[in-house]
C-alpha cells in the first residue's frame, strides 16, 4: 500500500492511496482461510474444501468487503501516522472506475484538518462574578405571587366578571338530545380560565346568582370525541352562585400549602430560589464575558468547510425567527451574510477551543448528567416521557446535541476556576439591565 499526498494548502489536505492486487488478494485469502474450516460444500468434507474453489465460490463477496476494509484500515493508518483529525467526514472517491480484479485500487481522498490549537495561561484572564443578595421586597413580591396562585373564592353581589368564579348546573344538548358527559352539579367554573370548549365562559360574563342562560357553542373540529367534534350545541346553565377571587393570606397556614413549615420557613426557601436564579443569570453573563475574552485572546486558522457550515445554519435559523409563519425548509436557500459568517468564525473558533481544553483537561459528561438532561427535555413531552427517552437512548445525534452544552459548560467551569474572579455586589434591576445585554448583543 502506498500514501502520496496531493495536496496540503492550510487545512486542506489531499492524498493519493494506492493498494496493490495483490494485497488485496491476499487480504482475501486471509478471510476464506478463516472461514474455510466451517465451510461444507458436496464431495468435500467440512473443513477440506480446496482454495481455489473457495475463491471461486465466494470470491466476489468476500473482495467487496475486504476491498471496504482495505481503505478503511488506510485511511486509519493514515491518520494515526500523521496525527491529522479531519474536521468532517474525509471524501473518498475511487479514481480508477473502470477497475477490475486484478486492477490495483487508486483512491483519493481530501478532507480539511483540524488545526493546532494554541495553548494560553487561563490564569490571566481577569473576571467579574456579579452577585445578588435576594432583598425583603423581592421576597414579599414573590410571597404576593404565591398567594394570588393560591386564590380562594367568595361569594359576591353582582354581576359576574371575567376572573370570578361561577358555580352552575348544566346539561348539554346537541340536536335537542342530552349528551352522555355533557352534565354536571355545583360544578365551579373560573371565567377566563379557557378549561371549557371556545365561546363557553365568555357567554357567562354578566351572569348573577339565580340566572339561567342558553349557552350556545360549536365543538371544535378537531375535539377529542367525534361524535361531538364540529357539532353545534346548547347548555342550559343554572347560575347558582358568583363568587369573587379573594388571594390567599400570608400566614403560616397558607406557607404550609406550599410544603414549608411555617411562613419564615417559606420566606427562606422564596430566598434560596431567588437567589439561585440570580447566581444563574450572573453566570450567563460572566460566561459571554469569558467567551469574549477567549475570542480575543486566541487566533488560529479555522476549517472553511465547518465555518460556511455554521454560517448557513446561522443564516437559516435567523430567517425562520423573522418568517415563524414558515414551519416548513420548503423556501428558497437562505445565503449568508457577512455578518452571519463573522458570527460563524467565532463560534467555530471557540467551539474548536473549549473541544481542545475539555480533552487536555479530561472533563468527561457522566451517565447522571446526561440522564438528568435527557429528563429535563422530557418534561416537554407530558405522558410520553418514556417514549422520549428510548428515542434520546437510540439516536447519538439526539445524545450530542444534549451532551455538548454539559461539557461546554463544565469546560467554562473548569477555565473559571483558574482565571482571576472578583465578585461585584449589585441590585437586582442591574442584573436584570446585564442580562438584557446579552440579548442585544
């Protein structure tokens, strides 16, 4: 076998790889050797079967996967001598087409390089750890939350009002006929809850306790019951009572339907939360700041082949944020911009860097972390998590995308640990002005 290279302009590098007929042959004999002694074939007993009539029979077969095998172990070869890691898949081609057995095997093959990563001292990166201490205002407009959540009803004189809450007696009717599932008793509806089909609890706007109204609505075409689906159909309600929402007190009996024990113990894990939320907005913001100091700090050549990639990636994603009309790819392709393609160049850049460092540094994903993940994205997906999961557990490009933004940040983490962190006391409002930032940017 012979490797010549074609061609070695930046990243780009070509080679010319030759495997001769007879290493082939040879290959193949080596392969019927191995399978000769469970081979049986009429007048010859298992095991004895001549060479020449192995070639013969299963010759071909066998030259097509040793021919496969051949330049796979070549090209492997290949890069364990030279130490090149392709950025993306080498191309392999055949240059002899008209190739026949006997013929030697020419294949070409190019691909671009990953380049050689710099090293830098992370020790003199200078960093601002921003901190928010969870003030008594923040906590008691978090507790005013919780207790709106927490809402009981009473009765009120009067109208109803979208919010209220209305308790009816209903039985519907479609073509004059009651329903099977279409009554109920004392039944407590929120007006402006949307828990009924369209056009239901507007119609009870107004109502007053000892009403009765004709509610008429149409069932939606796609309703879960097709015998209802697209019907039209009537509701006689009886209104018997209108009660106005009324928050929760903040006491210990409402802090002890949140799970605390008492309200200074709810304040405290109101405080915990919030100021968990603001260690990991603070940490978004001190990783751009990182990201932006490694852009800067670290130049080297980058694969032309991954940065036109991503910037057509950038281009189509931004397209679609402008046209969320369009659910579909079925538009016409999407061409960079310059903008696009500087954007590119430094998320190939530092993608390529943080990849180098996490190797060096040994920082690994482990099975809890991706299990945890992988848990997470399936909460999206109410009664079919299991479901979700076998198909994360079945789909290594599904497991990538879930694994790459957990080792990103455990690389961050561990350039963190080395830089020079200060911390900066600020209000919740600045955060807030800071994160907003990010966005803009």
């Amino acid at each position: 076998m012979q490797v010549t290279e074609t061609l070695n302009e930046g990243l780009k590098r070509g080679y010319a790889i030759t495997v001769t007929a007879s290493e082939l042959d040879e290959k193949v004999t080596e392969k019927l050797k191995e399978a000769q002694p469970d081979i049986e074939m009429k007048g010859f007993r298992k095991g004895k079967v001549p060479m020449p009539l192995l070639k013969k029979q299963f010759g071909q077969r066998v030259l097509g996967e040793t021919m496969q095998e051949v330049i796979d172990g070549a090209m492997n070869q290949h890069f364990e001598d030279s130490g090149d890691r392709p950025a993306l898949q080498p191309e392999v081609k055949m240059t002899n087409e008209d190739w026949k057995e006997g013929d030697d095997i020419h294949v070409e093959m190019t691909y671009e390089a990953l380049p050689e990563v710099p090293e830098f001292d992370a020790s003199g990166i200078v960093l601002e750890r921003l901190v928010v201490k969870a003030d008594d205002a923040a906590v008691d407009e978090a507790l005013e939350s919780l207790a709106s959540s927490a809402q009981d009803f009473e009765d009120k004189d009067g109208a109803a009002e979208d919010g209220d809450q209305v308790v009816i007696d209903f039985v519907g009717k479609v073509d004059g006929e009651a329903f099977e599932g279409g009554a109920a008793e004392d039944y407590p509806l929120a007006l402006g809850s949307g828990s009924f089909i369209p056009g239901f609890e507007e119609q009870l706007v107004g109502v007053s306790a000892g009403d009765e109204k004709a509610v008429e609505v149409k069932f939606p075409e796609e309703y879960g019951a097709e015998h209802l689906a697209g019907k039209d159909a009537v509701f006689d309600v009886t209104v018997k009572a209108v009660k106005a929402p009324k928050a929760a007190e903040i006491n210990d009996e409402m802090a002890q339907k949140f799970g605390a024990e008492d309200l200074d113990s709810l304040k405290n894990q109101i405080r915990e939360r919030l100021e968990a939320e603001y260690a990991g907005a603070a940490r978004q913001v001190m990783k751009r700041a990182l990201l932006d100091k490694l852009d800067e700090l670290v130049s080297f050549e980058l694969p032309p082949t991954l940065v036109e990639a991503e910037a057509g990636q950038i281009a189509h994603q931004l397209w679609h944020e402008e046209n969320p009309d369009v659910h579909d790819h079925n538009h016409d392709k999407i061409e960079p911009t310059e903008e696009h393609t500087k954007l590119a160049e430094r998320r190939v850049r530092l993608g390529l860097l943080l990849a180098e460092l996490g190797q060096k540094a040994e920082v690994e994903v482990s099975e809890a972390e991706m299990t945890q993940a992988i848990m997470n994205q399936a909460r999206q997906y109410p009664g079919q998590e299991r479901e979700f999961f076998e198909y994360v557990r079945q789909n290594p490009q599904m497991q990538q995308q879930l694994r790459a933004p957990i080792f990103e940040d455990k690389v961050v983490d561990h350039i963190v640990e080395q830089a020079q962190v200060s911390e900066k006391e600020i209000t919740k409002d600045e955060l807030q002005k800071a994160v907003e930032a990010l966005d803009d940017e």
